[in-house]
C-alpha cells in the first residue's frame, strides 16, 4: 500500500510527464466542452459557466483552449498570452485538494 507521500509524489511525477509531452504538442489544441470538463473533473455546464464569466475564451463550436484550461485550473492568469508554464507541484495539489484525496 503507497503512503499518502508516496501518492503526492507520484502524482507530481505524472503531471510533470504530462506537461513535457504537452509542450511538444501544437499550443492551439482546442477541446470540446465534454472532452475540457473530463479533464478538469467537472460538468460541461461548469465549463460553459467558466466561459460566460470570463475565465475561459470560448472558440469556435464552443471549444476551449487546453493550454487555457490547464493555466486556469493551476491558479494561473488563463488568458495571458504566452502563459502556457504551469507548476506541476502546485497544479497536483490543486488537483488532490479538489479531490479531496478521495480514499
């Protein structure tokens, strides 16, 4: 059984891997509002609410920008350009609070 440390760590370690593989991908990948709301852990309808108040950028069909999104759900300014780094460590801790490290 992994300790709650262990967790955290790998975590890190899984959401650094990700950015890395991210970062050799085309920064204008558009998701759909389904396909935005899995990866945040939300609704589709939170997705559009994001939106409506202005945190996210709405293109075309609806689509939002996954570097956009990943910015907002780190705490980041989503819609400064050109911010497209994100702490790994604290974008897991964000992830594990939101959670609430379901056990």
């Amino acid at each position: 059984m992994m300790t709650e440390s262990e967790i955290v760590q790998l975590v890190v370690r899984t959401v650094e891997s990700e950015f890395q593989r991210r970062e050799a991908t085309p920064e204008r990948e558009y998701l759909t509002q389904k396909a935005a709301s899995r990866l945040a852990d939300c609704s589709p309808s939170t997705i559009r609410a994001w939106c409506d108040a202005g945190h996210l950028t709405r293109h075309h069909n609806g689509r939002v920008l996954r570097a956009e999104l990943v910015a907002f759900l780190a705490g980041g300014a989503a819609k400064q350009p050109g911010n497209n780094v994100v702490d790994a460590k604290a974008f897991a801790a964000k992830v594990l609070a939101r959670r609430g490290a379901q056990r």
